[in-house]
C-alpha cells in the first residue's frame, strides 16, 4: 500500500467536496484561526513519515490531550482509576453537566469534560510539575521537542471558563476532586492549549497502534492490556455523542479536539493525525471525519 499515493488522494475528494462547518468559537482565540487550513500525517510503524496540506502547521490539540493524560495516569491507578471514571459512552456534548448528578459525581468516561478533570485531578496528585510535566511527555512520545502550549488560547479558555469550572465544583462536591480547582482548571486549559502539528500528533499516537510501545520513544508507554483499554475507550468514547457514527463511518480508535484536530489508530499498521478548524454541531472536525472515512473506505479494513 502507497500510504503516500493514498492520503494524496483522500485529500483530493475530500478538497472537492466543499464541506463547511463552523469554527470553535466559545473559546474566543480558537476562532481567530484560518478556517481553510486542511493536513493530513500518517505515520507507519517503522516510523516511515507520509503527509499532504497544512500537515505541517501546529493547531490546537484541544481534547486529544486527553488521551495524553489518560496514559500518564493509568498506569499509576490501573483499574483503581474507574472507582472515579466511568467507561461508559455519554451520548452527551462534551461538556454536559446533565449525567454528573444521576451518576452521584462519577463522569460516564475519561474524555467528556467532566471525566478529563477527573483524569487531570488525579494527575496533579501523582506529579509534581504537572504542565512541564505532560510537555515532556508528549515530547518523549513524538520523539522530539515539539510541544508548546499556546498562552493566549490558555488565557482565552480561562477567561471563559464557567462551564468547566462548574463542572468542577459540582465534582468536588461529589468528593470525587481532591485538588484545587484553580489549580487543576490551570493544568486543564494548558494541556487543551498545547500546539502540534500533524506530524507529531500522529507520532505522539504511535504507541496505541504498537500494543503499547512507541518506537519514538524507544520503550513501553502501557503495556499492552492498558493499550488495548485506551484504544477500547477511544472507540466508544472519543468523539463524544457522536462515537458511534464515527465508528461506524471510519471503524478506527480515535479522538477529536475543538480545534479542528482527530487522532487516530489503525492497530498493527499506523497512526493518523488529521486536522481542518471547521466543525460540525458535535463539535468535530467535518473535513479530518470526511477523510478518515474515504481512508478506511479506501483500504477497505478498519478495526472490524
Ligand atoms: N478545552 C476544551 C473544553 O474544555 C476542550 C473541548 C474539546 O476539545 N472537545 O471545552
């Protein structure tokens, strides 16, 4: 399979088909960027690098650091962690409040808001300088120093911060926070605001298809029954009330930011970073969706 050949051509049809969406704009900075910008990286599992369009330009990861998180903090916990997390998928906007009460505090999963402050809560238990600390993370994942967080999508994301911030009382008030939420609300709004680009991402994403391990970083990031949980929740779980569509269109793990971003796995052969700012009402990105779609369609395999 020429991965080259094949991403050339799924970012053709998908340039032809003129789909819309609309920019993230509740956090106010995520909307100054440029609306048109399409990329495309996959990358092999002999560390072989394809990419087309904007694949090179850093965006907004925005919730696929999530999946960063989860990683850092699973091992610490291992199945102690679902005591706090549910694994459950929402059927509900990322950042609904609604399920928290009839759950008494537990979030149905680990990448609605609810669940990743949960996730970010416990990271700051475990490590000392949370935000250099997940940096050097994703930087050790990719392979090299890529990631910087961008501040003015932070600050931007702190100053409209009341849905999380509600989100994390309502959490604390379930005892299921145990950190300031301040402080915790700080960790969140950096690692949504690191910058990437398509390249790295995907690299970043390397280990999930390799049963835990990252050639990247040259050791195990999950051994891989913790892989195989992080790819499961991914698939149910990673692009919110619209898992389901996505699994069955694409039929891949994967996970969706705000900024426009989708990570994804094909176990045993590559990783993909995808990535165009205009989003449908889910809060996904139509292009980076459209394409993973005509991608498995065109391979004619996905996970099933
Ligand atoms: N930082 C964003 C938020 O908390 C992340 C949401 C997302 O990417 N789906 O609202």
């Amino acid at each position: 399979m020429d991965y080259q050949e094949l991403i050339e051509e799924v970012y053709q049809e998908v340039q032809e088909e003129n789909l819309r969406g609309k920019v993230a704009n509740y956090i106010p900075e995520l909307a100054t960027v440029d609306p048109h910008q399409f990329g495309i990286a996959l990358v092999d599992l002999k560390g072989n690098v394809y990419g087309v369009g904007d694949y090179q330009n850093p965006f907004s990861i925005q919730s696929i650091s999530k999946v960063h998180t989860l990683t850092m903090v699973f091992p610490k916990f291992d199945t102690q962690l679902w005591s706090r997390v549910n694994v459950e998928p929402s059927g509900n906007p990322f950042n609904s409040i609604a399920q928290l009460e009839y759950e008494k505090g537990i979030p149905r999963n680990p990448f609605i808001n609810a669940g990743a402050l949960v996730i970010t809560d416990a990271l700051c238990s475990k490590f000392e300088k949370p935000v250099s600390q997940i940096s050097d993370f994703i930087n050790e994942l990719a392979g090299e120093n890529c990631v910087e967080i961008n501040q003015a999508v932070m600050k931007s994301e702190k100053n409209h911060a009341a849905r999380n911030t509600a989100l994390a009382y309502f959490l604390k008030s379930y005892k299921n926070f145990d950190n300031s939420i301040d402080e915790v609300l700080d960790v969140y709004f950096s690692h949504c605001a690191i910058a990437m680009n398509c390249v790295d991402l995907a690299k970043s994403f390397s280990f999930l298809a390799n049963d835990g391990y990252s050639i990247f970083a040259n050791k195990e990031i999950l051994t891989e029954s913790h892989a195989r949980r992080v790819n499961a929740i991914m698939l149910t779980c990673g692009f919110y009330d619209e898992a389901g569509e996505f699994a069955y269109r694409v039929g891949l793990p994967g996970k969706s930011g705000v900024g426009g971003g989708v990570a994804a796995v094909m176990p045993h052969k590559f990783s993909i970073a995808v990535w165009s700012p205009e989003l449908n009402e889910k809060g996904n990105s139509v292009k980076a969706i459209r394409a993973l779609e005509l991608l498995t369609n065109k391979l004619s395999f996905s996970l099933f």
